[in-house]
C-alpha cells in the first residue's frame, strides 16, 4: 500500500437511482443538515442518474419552493473533487498529511482493537463517541448512541447549539412549541428576533413577505448589526450583543404603562402579572436606551408597534441566546408576547422551535434501554479541556484515549480551539473520524473513513422550525467504497461484542419502520407516498389557549431555572451548570456576559455566513468565493481612533489565544462591536487559526451551552 494525498479518487461518473422513484425525472427527499428550517425538496435527476439541481418542495406549505441558495447547489457538494472515496490510515505525524490505503476491513478492526486497548487501560469510559447534526437524520446521527450505551462509553452531553434558546423558552412555556410557523403570512406584524434569517433561515422570510405583501404587515428585525435581514425590516433594532432582555423588558413596561397588557388575558394564563409590573416598574425606555444602544424613540416605537398589533408574531431565534445570559433573554423576549396577550390571535404569539410536537420513539435506535446512569457525561463544547486532561471536565475520571468522531468537526467548531487542537495532538490519543471531505479534525485522525451524503441512504428527518416529518428516500448509489453512519456503527458493534443486543441488525428502513410503528405513525411506504407527515398541534394547543405546559397551566414569568424539566438538562449527577444563581427572578438585564473593560474594549459575535452552514459548504468553491476571505466587520469610529484602512490586517485577542484577520470598515456595526461571519476552515485564516481561538467554552446557565457570540476582546492594527 502507497502513501497519497486524500482524496484518493474523484467520483464523477453515473450514479444509479436505487429508490421508489427509479423511474422518475424529479425525486424527494429533506435537507439534513443542522438547520432549523429542514425544507422539503424536489429534485432534478438526470438522464445519466446523476443529483441536478435542488429546490424547495412546492407542495410542501412550509418551505413554499424555496430554499437557501447553498443547498440548491448541492451537486457541486456531492461531486466534488476532493470528496473522501476510501478509508485512510496515518502514515506519518499527526497533521502532517501522510497517508496510506487501507482496506474496510482493516480500517474497523483497527479502530475496535484501539478501543478495546483504551478500555483496558483505564476502562470503558477511555472511549468517547462523540458526533452531532452534519446530517439530522435520526437514523444516520443517532445510531452512535446505541454503540455508546452498549459499551458503556463516555456519555454526550451536546451542548455546543440549542441549550440557551431552548431552555429559555420552556421557561416560559414549559414545553417546546408554538404557533404554526405559517402564520406569519397571516400576521399583521412579524418581529424576528435574534436570526438572520436571510441566511440561515429563508423560509422564515418567505412567509414574512408574504404578510407584508398581501396585508401590509410590518417587519421588525432585531439584532446585533446590519445584516441582509435587517435590510428587509421595516423597523430595525440594532442593539449591543447580549441586551436584548434589557429591550424586551422596556417593552413589557411601555405595555403596562400605556394599556398594551392584556390584564384579562394574563389573570387566566400567567403566573404573576401583578409581581412582573412591580419589577418592571424601573425598567423605562431610558433605562434600557442605557444598556442596549438604542434610542428612547427607537424602543418606543417598537413597544407601540407590537402594543397596538395584537396578531404580532414573535418569531426567535438561536442567535441572541448564544450569550452567557441567553437564557434569560429568551425568556424574555418571550415574556413579551405573552404580556400582550398575542398567543390568542392567528398570526399572533411567540415561535422558537416545534421540537417536541413530533413524538417519534428512539429508545431503541438509541439504545436507551442499555444507558448505565453511573457513566459519565462530557460536555460536548468542552472537548479541548477533555482532551487536554482537565479534571473538572472529566468529571474527576480517567483520560479518554479514544474517539469516534460523526457528522461534526471539532477541530474547527468548536470553542477554546487551541485546547481542542492541543488535546488531537495527543500521541497516545487515538482518533478515528468518519467524514464526506478531509476536515480539519480528520486531518489529525488516524483512521479516516468516506461517508455517504444525504441522497445516497434513507434517513427520516424532523423540522424543528416547522411542523413536519420528511422521509428522505435513497436517491442514488454511493460511490464504490464510501459507508454510512449506520455501516459503520453496527461494523464496529460487530467487531465489539454487542451486535447482539436490541437495535442492533437493522436497516436504515427497518429502524424507520420500527419508530413510525411505535409512535403511531403511518409506514415507511405510506410517507413514500406522501412525502411528509404534518404534525402541527391544534391552533388551541399551539397557542396555549388550553392552558401553557406547567401543571398550574400558566405562563412563568417567574422561572425555576434549576427545577422546570427542560429538553437539554444535565443529568441529575451534573447539576446545575453555569452562574445559576445569579438568574433573575423575573425577566431582567442580567450581566453574564463577558462585558467590556479598559483592556478588551471591543465585543466580538461569530455570526454565520449566508454560504456556510457552521464548517459544512466551507469547501465548495462557489461559497468561498461568494463569501471572500475571513474578515472582521469594523466601525469607522473605531477604524479611525486605530488607524485602519479597509482591508488592513488586524490583530484580535483575550485571554484565551490572538489571530490576525482582515477588517472590513462598515457601518453595518455599532463602535464597539466587531462581526466575523462565517465559520472558514482554520487554514484560511493568516495563521492557520480560525475564529474559534477567541470563544469560551465555559458553561452558560442553567444547562450549559456555547456562547459563541459573547467575547470580550481587544483589536490592534497588526
């Protein structure tokens, strides 16, 4: 066997169409990749069974024909000339590029026998399968669980993306769901809160224009600079990062102020208005105009904007929640709309996710019959400290020594990256990553494996920010030698001595099956033919008019932050994570985040990029070259008291690392602030560190979480 550079082959030749649809122009499947909107799609399959363009579904009455121009493209994903196309194995030192054919076989035995080797010296919990949403299948993401469960491996504690947003708003609510998110094409007034949703979320958009088109509806847009979302608003709040509970506040005392509280409507359904007017009592306009940016008449027009709307549609998103206190600013951001009583009213209330409407049964894809409660949970976010032996982060246990890493690449996701990158440099460190391209984390691995995309195996998806299941049938063949997730884990159980227990032995269509079958779904044939399955709630249970998901039914205006149940909650063994003590009993202002002080004046959000989806499309040339090159947005104000020209190279830093990256001079941010979107391979960067030097990876209250949009730093001409 020879050394070479990964690829080892290009893949460009004819692809069979093995699926239901073989015989038909157009086929149907779902977008996997971690994304709120999850769009149904139609698409194009050539006469030589090769993926042609793809669209949204028109049939599909959320995503309405459209999505994001990325994922249109995604041919050029799909037959890339660099994608992987067989298993490699180091040949050389960690990084240095030297590999060497290996076959399957010797690939996944190799891979058991180090895990086994890890297990010996320092038992099952030296292994830690660590993976997230690359795809959102269920079947292909969360098989990886059931191998863990089995063997007693390292728990996953996946903290990186949705904790804040989501516990924030069960705060509230107590359960995560909301009005049909095709109601704001029948709203009068759509306030998108927190998410750049041209970007990131363009059916978001389509049903908002629609509202402005066909019944003048306005278009509120807040967030932390002057995005392509804020340039389709009516009104635009740009405020400084993590103050939006500061702005949602005054609004709930301009409604109290001046009658826009429903009083009738929150004696029946909240838990104590007459407490959240008393403690809003202070909170004026002026006040918040202080700590948010914005003007006294900026935050008046909107408190009298939403006040005078009744069907305001709150539509929030992940972006303001990744702050330390973003937890509490969606709770209230969310508080807002209940003071006004909007959930009463079509095109009215407060929308974050429908995660929990969709009731599929994946205990045993999972495996959570075998979970073993004495096994330890590492928090996904904090992988740099893991690898690197922090105690604290190892719950006080042994070292892991071996990773399986799927659908996610740390190396360049996720935050304190010099740590993360320190800790894969490890020699006694042994890394097998299962990937579509040569990432950054795969890079440092010892077993690299190819693995199929989302057309080439069946997969079931949900869609968080609407309201369906999608099926998403095999479209075309892998190449030759490239495997799925799901190939893989059941090798591995094999070769481990667990291919007997439950779950294991399955197809991809046999474990669809299996979850439609137990949680009263229609068959895998019958969503063939129906392309998705709608599971929106009555228009009463959507708007709480049944009563809100706490057993008093009310709306919590005061939250248990530590007691209420939430989606992503640490295990009973973890605790509390993050300041806990320091929320607030109502909503307020509440300082967690990393403020800035005389020696990181500047604060620093990572936003995404319209051609990127976190690392993934980093590696097509059409996003890279629409997006440029790594850049931070500047202010001219603070471009001149530096002396920058656009296009100089500057220097950022804190306590965690420093890297030198281009400025852009813009008026798309307030002084102070500095914007770099998109998340560009590290290798991109001038130094071969990517933005991620500067993130914390230090928990966020109550349940941890990322604050990826929070860091103090300071900028120098370089």
């Amino acid at each position: 066997m020879g050394l070479l550079s990964v690829p080892a082959m290009a893949y460009n030749g004819p692809m069979n169409i093995q699926s239901p649809i073989r015989n038909r122009s157009l086929g149907h499947t779902a977008c996997p990749h971690d994304c709120p909107s999850t769009c149904a799609l139609d698409v194009e399959l050539t006469e030589d069974g090769r993926i042609g363009r793809m669209r949204g579904a028109t049939e599909n009455s959320y995503t309405a024909g459209v999505i994001c121009a990325k994922v249109a493209r995604y041919a050029e994903r799909l037959y890339h000339p660099d994608r992987l196309m067989k298993p490699v194995r180091r040949a050389g030192a960690k990084g240095a590029g030297q590999w060497q054919d290996v076959t399957w076989e010797a690939a996944l035995d190799e891979i058991a026998d180090a895990f086994v080797k890890a297990e010996q010296r320092h038992g099952s919990e030296a292994v830690w399968p660590y993976f997230y949403a690359g795809t959102m299948g269920l079947v292909q993401r969360d098989s990886i669980e059931r191998l863990r469960h089995a063997k007693k491996y390292s728990g996953f504690f996946g903290t990186i993306c949705t904790n804040m947003a989501w516990t924030g708003y069960v705060m509230g609510t107590g359960t995560l769901r909301g009005p049909d998110p095709r109601e704001m094409a029948v709203s009068d007034c759509v306030v998108i809160w927190g998410t750049n949703a041209v970007a990131t979320q363009v059916n978001v958009m389509t049903h908002a224009i629609k509202a402005r088109k066909d019944r003048g509806a306005k278009i509120v847009v807040v967030d932390i600079y002057d995005n392509p979302t804020m340039k389709q608003a009516d009104m635009a709040l740009i405020l400084r990062p993590g103050t939006d509970a500061a702005l949602a506040c005054a609004a709930m005392h301009v409604a109290f102020r001046d009658g826009y509280a429903d009083r009738e409507y929150l004696a029946k359904f909240a838990d104590d208005p007459a407490g959240l007017e008393a403690h809003l009592e202070d909170k004026t306009p002026a006040w918040a105009s202080a700590i948010t940016g914005l003007s006294v008449e900026e935050i008046e027009a909107f408190a009298g904007l939403v006040g005078e709307t009744r069907k305001s549609y709150f539509r929030l998103g992940y972006g303001f929640t990744r702050s330390r206190n973003g937890a509490v600013s969606m709770h209230a951001a969310l508080s807002l709309a209940t003071v006004l009583g909007a959930w009463q009213y079509e095109g009215g209330g407060a929308f974050h996710s429908n995660s929990d409407i969709f009731q599929l049964n994946k205990a045993e894809l999972m495996g959570t019959a075998m979970v073993d409660p004495e096994i330890r949970m590492l928090d996904q976010s904090q992988i740099g400290r893991v690898l690197t032996g922090d105690a604290e982060a190892l719950r006080h246990r042994g070292p892991v020594d071996a990773l399986i890493i799927q659908n996610t690449n740390p190396v360049n996701v996720a935050p304190e990256q010099r740590l993360v990158k320190q800790g894969f440099l490890r020699n006694d460190l042994f890394v097998a990553v299962h990937e579509q391209f040569m990432t950054e984390t795969a890079e440092l691995a010892d077993i690299v494996l190819p693995a199929t995309m989302f057309v080439e195996h069946d997969d079931i998806y949900r869609g968080g920010g609407q309201s369906h299941i999608l099926l998403g049938p095999k479209l075309v063949d892998a190449p030759p030698l490239v495997r799925t997730n799901l190939f893989v884990i059941e090798e591995l159980a094999k070769r481990l001595g667990v291919a007997d227990r439950p779950g294991f032995g399955k197809t991809e269509r046999e474990h669809i099956e299996r979850m439609l079958y137990v949680s009263g779904k229609p068959d895998f044939d019958t969503l063939i033919e129906d392309k998705w399955l709608d599971c929106q709630p009555a228009f009463d249970d959507a708007h709480y008019l049944n009563g809100f998901a706490h057993p008093d039914g009310k709306f919590r205006f005061k939250p248990d932050w530590e007691g209420t149940p939430a989606p992503n909650k640490p295990p009973a063994r973890l605790g509390s994570l993050g300041p806990v003590k320091q929320l607030p009993t109502f909503p307020d202002q509440v300082d967690l985040i990393e403020v800035a002080d005389a020696e990181h004046p500047f604060r620093l959000a990572t936003s995404p990029a319209r051609n990127f989806l976190n690392s993934t499309f980093a590696e097509t040339k059409t996003s890279r070259d629409k997006e440029g090159r790594p850049e931070v947005m500047v202010n001219p104000a603070d471009a001149l008291s530096l002396g920058l020209a656009d296009g100089d190279v500057v220097q950022l830093g804190n306590v965690r690392g420093e890297l030198r990256i281009h400025a852009k001079i813009t008026e798309a941010v307030k002084p102070g602030v500095l914007i770099a979107e998109g998340l560009w391979p590290n290798k991109a960067h001038l130094d071969g560190e990517g933005i991620n030097v500067l993130t914390g990876a230090d928990p966020a209250a109550p349940h941890g979480g990322a604050a990826f949009h929070d860091n103090k730093v300071w900028m120098r001409k370089a």
